[in-house]
C-alpha cells in the first residue's frame, strides 16, 4: 500500500489514520487546526498542519502521487468538496469522502470522490447485523 491522506482528524478520521498506522499503513494526517495536529503527533508519525481547501498546501505537503485519500471532514462540506476536487486534480485516484446527506454524497462524487461513507448509517446497520448476528 503506497501513501494514504487523511484529511481531517475529528473523531472519524483521527480512528482511521490511527488504525491505519497500526496496521502498516504509510499514513499523512493533515489538519487545520494545530492543537489538533499537536495532539495527533503523539500516535501518527506523519502529521501536519494545512488548510485542505489551499491547493499549493496540499501540494507542498507531499499530496501528489498518494494512493489514496480520506476525506473525513464532517462539519463543514465545503471545505470537504474543496478538498475532494483538490487531491482529485493533484492525481488522488481513490478518493473516500465522508457525507453527511445524499445531497452531499452527489456533489462530492461530481467533484472526484470514488467512495461515499455515511458514518453514522454504516455504523448503525452494522451494529444491528452484530445482535441478529450476522
């Protein structure tokens, strides 16, 4: 597995990279917020500052040539389709991008996402496979 992105370590994306990590995975964590990066440092060795919605931030950062990329950014959607359309013009061929809404889901597969994940849905169905157990 060549390089993974992460954009955005709330909840969601700071327990993906971390697992990704943990699991061998060549992980860049990035964030906008530093406290947050400060914080995610003690468990990602590859994590840095940067707005996601700032092209030569992306660039700069190492962007370009990733296998991959998440982005986990749930509370504000247009800095997630900026980022989406961003790592898609900078060669990101696989593009997870988490959603909030249908609507969300179809404007971000517009503007390069390969997968949509509703966190909250997906977690919620697998919880109920878990008690009929399957």
């Amino acid at each position: 597995m060549n390089r993974v992105i992460v954009v955005g370590l709330g909840k969601f994306g700071r327990a993906l990279a971390e697992t990704l990590v943990q699991e061998g995975a060549d992980v860049l964590a990035i964030d906008r917020d530093m406290e947050v990066v400060q914080q995610a440092s003690d468990f990602l060795p590859a994590v840095i500052q940067a707005d996601a919605t700032d092209a030569e931030a992306l660039a700069s950062a190492g962007v370009k040539g990733a296998s991959a990329a998440v982005v986990a950014i749930g509370s504000d959607f247009r800095a997630a389709a900026f980022a989406t359309s961003i790592l898609r013009e900078l060669g990101v061929e696989r593009i997870t991008a988490r959603v909030n809404s249908e609507r969300e889901a179809r404007i971000l597969r517009l503007v390069g996402a390969t997968e949509i994940v509703f966190v909250e849905q997906e977690m919620g169905r697998r919880i109920a496979l878990s008690f009929v157990g399957r």
